[in-house]
C-alpha cells in the first residue's frame, strides 16, 4: 500500500467536494457528502461512517473502550528504554468491522527545523515523544547507550566526549539536547511511527495539455498520540487486525480541516489479542527519505549513517536549528534549559 499517493488522492478529494458544498436534509448528510470520498479513500466500512460522524460530533476518544496497553518482549523493545514495547491489546471480543475510534495527532511539522521550533515552544513534548517512542529522554541514558553500543566500533562519535565542545567555548547544554532530540527523531523515522500526509503549498499547479494540474504539495509529518503508537505494526498478513488512516475533518463550526487518524478493526479480533496494522518496510524507508529531503540532508550518506550510529545523521541539523531558536530569544546557553 502506498500511503504517500494514497493520502495525495485524499486531498485532492478534500478540495473537491469541500469546495462543491451540496444541500442535504441532515447534518449528518452533509458529513457524509462532506466526506465520503475520503472516507471510501481511507477503506473504512460505510456501516462505521455514522459510528465516526458521532465521535467527532462530541469530540470523543473512545479508544479506552476497546484497549488497554500491555509490556511485550519484542525485537524491536530490546533497543529501547526499559527494553520492552507497550502495544494495544483489545479489552473485549471484537468481530470484523465492529469498532472505530479516533486517534489524535501529538506532533505534527514538516522538517527538523519545524520540530525543534515545537519542541521549543512546547517543552512538555520531548519527554512525551521520547516515550511514545521509547527513545532516551536523558542525554547520560543515551550517552551510556551508546557507548555500550560502540564498543568495537568507530570511537569518536557525537555523544562519547563533550571536552572538545568545551575546549572550544560551545554551548554544551545544547550539545546535550541536540543529541537527544536527534535520537528521538531517529526512533520515529526507524520504529515507524512517523506518518505522512501532503498539503497544498499554495503554489499552483501546472498546465498541460490545457488542462490545470492540482496545485504542488509538500509533506507534513506527524506522529499519533499514545494510542496510536501502541497499535504495533507488522509487514504480515497474518498477524494484521487493525487499520489506520489519516483524515481531515470539516468542522462546521470552527470552518476548518481538522486533522486526525481514524482506526477500526478489519478481522475478529479476541479479548487480550494484541492489535496491529499492516505497515511495510518499503514505506518507512519512503517516508525517511521525504524527511531527509524536506530538511535538507543529503539522503544516501543520512540513511548509511543512520543505520551506524542512531540519529547522529540529524545531530549537526538539530543543532543549528536550536541555535536560531535561542538566538531568537536572545539566550545564549542552551544548559539552563535542561528538564
């Protein structure tokens, strides 16, 4: 499944039918004229559509009526803080198509740059993503992580001395975040927890042939909240009991899209089975590779070094952008920063 094309189709159906705006009886009519290329876009069952219309009618997460987290040994929880993964299990039997629920975006940005400026803003999100993610909060955890992981390996990498920074009058504090908002970053594109939806960019498209092309878009990168993190993925049929898609909604009363993710079950599913949905590896590597290029990373040599040493491919990157955020605010030591 190609995710990127298939949330490009998604928007080019959001500007269409929001724009030819029809009469309908009801107001869930309008929703469903509102939306329903989208939603037949997403996948999710028509029988759910009015069970969607009524959650976001009232705001309501309902996720808590259907799942608890659970610590599960996994491949993938051995390199991470506490060594283990929190996934989704269901509270209750389920069969096929029977439970949708909303899940809210805890992140969203469109380069590095853009997610450190959040983080800045923000200050509660780095411990939060740090967890959705299960990457190092602190930089002596990560420090102490890495060096375990370099031995017999290159010396000299970004996180084993800071005397040389010292020495040569750089700010050490912001060293020491650089070097754990570049990790967390690393988690995200690496665990596959980082999605992708593209907006327009307000440029018009080009013509050809006489016909207009849609207008250009550029990539918007999110990550989902606690529930969303914690339905695992998996790139097997067998072992795939969820879905999860973006979608915007038009919110009559605020007259404005309104991003989430929309999950429901697509097979039976048993009390305490732990819930997953279908993401390749083919796709992960795309969307990295987008966030390369959107923040100005040269991909081959980011992807190589990523995959030796964990987030330094963005250290230098996150660095510079927390320069230009605290020379902004006119502070000169990222150290007293620290949480």
């Amino acid at each position: 499944v190609d995710i990127v094309h298939k949330v490009d189709a998604i928007l080019i159906v959001i500007a269409m039918t929001t724009s030819n705006d029809t009469e309908a009886d009801t107001a869930y009519g309008v929703f469903e004229s509102s939306h329903a290329s989208m939603l037949e876009i997403s996948g999710l069952p028509k029988i759910l559509w009015s069970n969607l219309y009524e959650q976001l009618q009232q705001n309501a997460f309902l996720a808590g009526n259907h799942l608890q987290f659970a610590e599960i040994a996994t491949a993938a929880g051995a390199d991470k803080e506490g060594g283990a993964d929190l996934a989704a299990i269901s509270t209750h039997d389920m069969q096929p198509n029977e439970v949708v629920f909303l899940v809210d975006h805890a992140l969203t940005f469109t380069n590095v740059f853009d997610s450190v400026q959040a983080v800045h803003e923000h200050p509660s999100l780095l411990p939060r993503i740090a967890a959705l993610t299960g990457a190092y909060a602190s930089f002596d955890a990560l420090l102490a992580a890495r060096r375990a992981g370099n031995k017999g390996r290159e010396e000299g990498t970004w996180t084993d001395d800071l005397s040389a920074d010292r020495a040569e009058g750089r700010s050490v504090g912001l060293r020491m975040r650089a070097a754990v908002i570049a990790n967390i970053l690393h988690g995200l594109l690496y665990g596959q927890q980082l999605e992708m939806y593209r907006v327009a960019s307000g440029t018009t498209g080009a013509e050809r042939d006489g016909v207009q092309q849609p207008p250009e878009t550029v990539p918007a990168f999110f990550v989902m909240d606690e529930v969303g993190c914690r339905i695992l993925t998996s790139d097997e049929e067998g072992s795939v009991n969820m879905r999860v898609a973006p979608f915007f909604y038009l919110d009559p009363s605020a007259g404005q899209l309104v991003p989430y993710s929309i999950a429901w079950n697509t097979s039976a599913v048993a009390k305490d089975e732990i819930l997953c949905r279908m993401k390749h590896a083919a796709v992960a590597e795309q969307l990295a590779a987008e966030f390369f290029r959107a923040s100005k990373i040269e991909i081959d040599a980011a992807v190589e070094r990523e995959k030796q040493f964990p987030g330094e491919a963005f250290t230098l990157v996150v660095e510079a952008a927390l320069s230009g955020v605290y020379k902004e605010d006119g502070e000169e030591d990222w150290g007293g920063k620290q949480d």
